[in-house]
C-alpha cells in the first residue's frame, strides 16, 4: 500500500510537535514521511507558499491509498488532496476561534516580541479552510480541540479525536517528592507558549530554583530527567493542541499549573495533579501556586496511562487508516 504523510510543509530542518507526531503516525500505520527535500525540492529562499504548490505538483502525480497531511502545509493550494487533515497546533488555530483569540492577544504582546504582530498575512485563510472543510476525515488531538472545531466557523462533518501518546520507557514516575522548590517550565521562548507569564510569576520571587528548558537539542530522556527533578513544571500556555508537556510531567510523577487548553480543556483531575486556573493571567496562576507546589508525587492510574500508550494509539490510527473512506 502506498501510504504519504506529509507535514509542516515537509521542511527537513523544523522540529516540534508536529513532526514528532507525523513520525508516531507513519512508525504506526506504516507511512513514508514526505518532505520537500525527498521530492527533489531546492527550499533555498523560497516562500513556504511556494514550497507547498511544489509539493502538491509531485504528490499530485502520485498513485496514493491515502494522503494523511498536517492542516498547516496547506497555505497557498488549490489541488491538495484531502483525504485525513490532521488539526494540530498552529494549523487548528488559524482556522478556528482560538486563533482569533491569540492574534488579539499578539496584538497587545507586541512589546514583548514586536514580530509577533506580522504572522497574520502568513496565513491564508481560504486555503485553510478549504483544507478542514473539505478532508474526509479531520483529526483532531483532543476534545478540546474537537469542541473548538465544532464551535467555530469552519465545521467539518467527520470530526475524529485520536490523542497522541506519551513513552513509557522514558517518562516513568520518580520516587520520592524533591522538596526543593524546583518549578520547570518546558517549551519555546514565546507568547503562544505563556512565557511571559512565567516570567512574570517568577522574577521577583525567591524560589530556590525556578529553570526554562526548550525541548530542541534535548533528548526525551534529558528531558525526562528534568521533569523528574521538578516539585511543579508550569506551562501558562495560550493555546495547545494538545499538550504533550502536561502528561509527559505527570507520568513523570511531577504535578502541573497549567492554563486549561488542548487536552486540559475538558480534563483536568486535581487529584492526578492538575491545576488549572480560569483565567490565563499571572495573577490566576499565582493564586493557585501555593497549593500546586504541596502537591506530592504524581501517580497515575493504570487507565489514565492506557489512555496515552502507544498500543492505543496505534490501535486508533490504524483502524482509521484502513477505515477512512
């Protein structure tokens, strides 16, 4: 069978969620991960919108069983197949209410990072929109996410929520609680990712230890050892898909203070060591501080780890993929 992926507009040099989660999706079903460099694409300068029109030039002469794409490499196309669109990150969020919401919030965050403001004419909302609208299968990360969909503007009729999942081998719980007042924060530099709000929380006050790390250079078990070696990680985010740093700190036995979006949306247990304030603001999440940091050691039940292994996961996406028509 030949099966494509394709994802953030198949570049080789960006990493994040999205590719971590297109490499999840072809080890499971067995597709090949397309990118612009394996169809003979020169990137060198050229606007992503052109990079993307090449890109369905080679997939379109394709012989394909199945097209699985991630909705933010469908910028400026006019004839990209739409088979299954997968609404994840800043691709859910162009075409959505939330992403409304951030770009009002960029606006007033301009001081923090003035080229904040210029993302928006990156993005082509008709394109985006006839991505989501017109895919036989939309899949989405999580129930918050699905709800934000089906909320907004742009509603597609077969809306499927299969939720990524988190290594068990790697992110497995500490023992005991640190006790030593260590607070993580685990992600980019970035409004979208609630930096400044951290920050803010934490610049005056006199914690013993308080670390920003980025996910990129870092391996998972790095990354993992830095969870483990936390009282409390926060993640003030604007907006999530998902949140693959939320589970990967409480299976990691580290509680969470963290802004209700993506997976936190519709789920968000205080016993396992979630607090969500209900607004995203420093004063919100100050006020619920306290509290968080007396949290013990994390243990998750067996369900809740089902929930995010890789055999469900696996399972979800394979019986789509042969399924999807």
């Amino acid at each position: 069978m030949n099966r494509i992926y394709v994802g953030n507009f198949g570049l080789d040099n960006i990493l994040g969620g999205a590719e971590r989660l297109g490499q999840q999706i072809c080890d499971a079903g067995k597709l090949k991960y397309i990118t612009a460099k394996k169809l003979g694409i020169n990137t060198n300068n050229l606007p992503l919108g052109v990079i993307s029109a090449l890109m369905d030039e080679k997939i379109n002469e394709m012989e394909l069983d199945v097209l699985v794409h991630n909705s933010t490499n469908c910028w400026n196309t006019k004839h990209h197949r739409y088979d299954i669109s997968i609404a994840e990150a800043a691709g859910a969020i162009n075409i959505s209410v939330a992403m409304e919401n951030f770009f009002k919030e960029a606006e007033a965050l301009k001081n923090i990072m003035p080229e904040l403001s210029a993302i928006k004419k990156y993005y082509d909302w008709e394109y985006q929109s006839v991505s989501i609208m017109k895919s036989n299968v939309l899949v989405t990360l999580s129930n918050g996410e699905k709800k934000s969909f089906e909320e907004g503007r742009f509603v597609n009729r077969n809306i499927k929520v299969i939720e990524p999942f988190i290594n068990k081998d790697v992110f497995y719980r500490k023992k005991e609680k640190i006790g030593k007042g260590r607070v993580l924060f685990v992600g980019r530099e970035h409004p979208r990712k609630g930096f400044h709000i951290f920050k803010q929380m934490f610049q005056d006050r006199c914690f013993k230890e308080f670390k920003y790390i980025t996910t990129h250079n870092l391996t998972e078990e790095q990354i993992a050892e830095e969870y483990r070696k936390a009282d409390l990680c926060v993640f003030p985010s604007l907006y999530e898909s998902f949140g693959y740093v939320f589970i990967e700190s409480l299976m990691c036995g580290t509680p969470i203070l963290a802004s209700p979006v993506g997976l936190l949306e519709t789920w968000k247990p205080e016993e396992f060591g979630i607090y969500c304030p209900k607004e995203i603001t420093v004063e919100a999440f100050e006020e619920l501080l306290p509290k968080a940091m007396e949290h013990g050691v994390v243990d998750l039940p067996d369900d809740v780890k089902h929930r995010f292994s890789k055999e469900r996961f696996e399972r979800e996406w394979n019986e789509l993929l042969n399924n999807w028509r």
